[in-house]
C-alpha cells in the first residue's frame, strides 16, 4: 500500500515538474511538434527578414508616389461626388452627431449632408456594394447571404426601421448589430450618410401612398 503510495506520489510530481518545471528555459533547437497546425507558412511576417530581397527584409515601403485607395493625390481622403463633411480623416473620429449618429445619449434624427441626386446615387452605389448581399437590393432582407445560412437578416422595410431615427441607422452601420458586422472601419462617414439617405429612398419606393405621386407617374400606375 505505502509502496504504491509512493510510487503515485513519484510519478506525479515527475509528471508535473516534467510539464511545468521547464517553463521559461531557452533551448537552441527549435521545440519538436507532434502537430505543426499552420505554424510554417511561407509569408512575410513583419520586422522579419527575407532571403527574397536583396537588402534582406521582409518589409518594403510603398513605391514612391502611390497612393492609397480612396486618397486624392494631395493624400487628403478623398469622396467622390459627395459633399464633404468635415471629420479630419473621412471616418469616425469625433462624438459629434455627423461622426456617431448620437447627440449625448440619445439617437439623433436628420442627415448632416445636403442630400443632392448625386448624394443618393453614391449612396445606391454603396448600398449596392455593402448592404444587398444580405438585405437584397430592396431591403427586404432576401440578399444571396441569406441562402448560404445567415436566415436572420432584417428586413430595412419593417416599421420599426422606417421610424428608426437616422443617426440610429448610422450607428447600425458604423458598429453592427448581432449577427451584423460593423462598416464604420470600411465606409467613410459621408458616405454612410449617404447610404441612410439612400435607405430612406428605398423605403419610400416600397410605401409610397398613390396619391402623393406626381399625376403622371401616378397614371403610369393605374393604366398598367
Ligand atoms: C453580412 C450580412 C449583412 C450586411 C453586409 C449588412 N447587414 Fe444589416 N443586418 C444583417 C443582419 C443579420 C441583421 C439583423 C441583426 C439582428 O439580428 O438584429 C441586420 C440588421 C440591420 C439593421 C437593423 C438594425 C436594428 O436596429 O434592428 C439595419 C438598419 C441594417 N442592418 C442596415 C445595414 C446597412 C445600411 C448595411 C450596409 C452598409 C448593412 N446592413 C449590411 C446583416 C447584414
């Protein structure tokens, strides 16, 4: 019994001096792995040196003179068409109600741009771009997503988003929502304006009361 108890004991406290008792210690061969897992890739990691370029680094400044997507040649960011806000980087970088969507606590209402044709047209080019491969070109939430599994995409025809308030879509954007992934990293802010400008056009194309219409596309309706 006692023989046993010892024995125990020894293999124990081998077993953990072997897994604990050689933390910290540098060894000059690289550790032998029984599962590699993705560990060797053959990339460049950054601060490390390549074989592959004469002046043996892995990192290499841009070409001179390149410019970055979405930069004017003077490197200012640059926005097509659209009227320029005046956030210093193009992205969230204030709490002002144009960079956040909130005034203090709250959700503000109404679009910091002056909403032009061509502010809307962005605004469908962006839509098109991010928003329809889950919310469908429509907003009806049946974008191609919706038939590789993600089934909870909301519908932006719904009630409850026609009455949200601008700045709430806006922060929807910016951050996400559950399932939802977040745009403000990747959507400038003008152009996130200009998208809730857009979705507010497509609302109105999908509720628009007949009698608002102008008579002659309202005639258009009633002859088809
Ligand atoms: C990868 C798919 C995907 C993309 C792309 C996407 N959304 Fe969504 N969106 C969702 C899903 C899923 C939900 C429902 C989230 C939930 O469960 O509340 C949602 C919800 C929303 C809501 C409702 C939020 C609320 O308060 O309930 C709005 C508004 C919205 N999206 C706008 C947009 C806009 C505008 C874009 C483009 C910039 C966009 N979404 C891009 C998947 C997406």
């Amino acid at each position: 019994m006692v023989r046993a108890f010892l024995l125990l004991f020894t293999l124990t406290f081998a077993g953990i001096l072997a897994l604990v008792g050689f933390r910290g210690t540098k060894f000059q061969n690289p550790p032998i792995q029984l599962v590699p897992d993705m560990k060797h890739q053959p990339k460049f990691i950054t601060q490390h040196t390549s074989r592959f370029f004469a002046d043996g680094r892995a990192d290499h400044l841009p070409v001179p003179g390149t410019i970055p997507v979405g930069y004017s040649l003077s490197g200012r960011y640059y926005q097509t068409g659209v009227n320029n806000l005046s956030s210093s980087s193009g992205f969230t970088s204030q709490s002002s109600y144009q960079d956040t969507g909130s005034i203090g606590e709250y959700y503000g209402d109404g679009i910091p741009l002056t909403v032009t044709r061509q502010v809307l047209e962005r605004g469908r080019e962006r839509y098109n771009i991010y928003c329809s491969v889950c919310h469908d070109r429509v907003g009806s939430g049946n974008g191609i997503a919706k038939t590789f599994g993600l089934v909870t995409v909301a519908s932006l025809q719904d009630d409850r988003l026609r009455n949200q308030p601008d700045g709430q879509i806006f922060a929807t954007i910016t951050h996400g929502k559950n399932t939802m992934g977040a745009y403000g990293p990747s959507i400038s802010v003008s152009d996130r304006w200009a998208i809730v400008a857009y979705l507010r056009a497509l609302q109105t194309s999908q509720s628009v009361n007949a009698a608002e219409l102008r008579s002659d596309l309202r005639d258009q309706l009633t002859t088809k």
